[in-house]
C-alpha cells in the first residue's frame, strides 16, 4: 500500500469532517490594539468549534492567526460564541467578510445586536442561542489557526427546537 497521500485527497477527507457554523464576535478598547486607535468590534463565521469541558463547561474555537478576530480576542479576554440555524446561510456567508460596524444602529454587517448579558460582549440577535465566554488559554501551533479555550460565564437559548447549521448544507467548503 502507498502510504504518500496527494494533497487534493487530503482536502477531500478534510471537507468531509462535519463541522457547524458559528459567528463569534468579540470587543475590545483600543488600548494596546496594534491594528486600531478606537474601541473594536470583531465578528466571523468559524467552523470549528466545541465542547472541551462539562465541569467548568467550556467550548474551543480555532480562529486564523493573522485574523483581527483572532488579535481582538487574545487581547479582551473574551468571546460569544453564536450557534446558526439551518435557515442561517446567508447570515455565515455575511460574516465570513471583515466587520461593518454601525453603532449608532447597533448593527455589524447588517445585523442588530445588543450587549450579552454576562458581559459587554456584542451578541447577535436571531440566532438559535449563544454563548459568552471568558478566555482560559490560547494554544499556538505551527499551522495557520490558533486554538482559543473559554469558560462559558453566560449564554441564552433563543429556539430551542431549532436545527443547527452545518457546513455541508451551505455549498461550502473548508478542507484546511
């Protein structure tokens, strides 16, 4: 048996993990930002996402490395971790672009949101539920991702009977 692997095969197992779609959003003041001069809201669609803990409960993202989402979050400690349902493509499709942020609206890329109740945290309306969670480590690797550990302080169910999005049923793929 050959045991070399061509990459278009290893994409091809990669896209076939079942992942969901999440947006995660993040705030953080502008002290000690290196990309901003103003109090920041991040948000983006991830794909990996997990329950890593019941006792404390805590969930693990993994965000790109060189993403703002990824600097904003090690720097405020913090994220909200949003579930999508299955009539929410449009919405992972919306935040897979960089933050449009209209405060006066309270608004980012179109959709409201309002303050998290456990935290500052933007928390979009809409979705099936949310988490918020505050940062216990952050793994760094080689690759191009770095992984994010929460403890979940707070969070809302908003439809219950709800089915979760998945990324194979959004025509989109993300194989590494």
């Amino acid at each position: 048996m050959d045991n070399t692997a061509n990459a278009t095969d290893l994409t091809t197992v990669l896209e076939k993990m079942t992942n969901g779609l999440y947006i995660v959003t993040t705030r953080k003041k502008a002290i000690n930002m290196e990309t901003r001069n103003e109090d920041y809201l991040a948000a983006g669609t991830v794909a990996w996402a997990t329950q890593n803990s019941f006792e404390p409960p805590m969930v693990t993202i993994a965000l790109r490395k060189d993403s703002d989402l990824a600097e904003t979050v090690a720097k405020s400690y913090q994220f909200a971790l949003h579930i999508l349902g299955l009539d929410q493509k449009d919405m992972a499709k919306d935040f897979a672009e960089d933050s449009k942020v209209d405060r006066v609206h309270q608004k980012i890329n179109g959709y409201d949101f309002h303050n998290g109740l456990s935290t500052n945290l933007p928390v979009i309306n809409g979705t099936i539920g949310y988490l918020e969670c505050d940062l216990k480590e952050i793994y760094k690797n080689e690759g191009d991702h770095i992984l994010f550990t929460g403890e979940v302080i707070g969070g809302e169910i908003h439809n219950e009977e709800a089915q979760p999005l998945h990324e194979w049923r959004t025509g989109m793929r993300y194989g590494g």
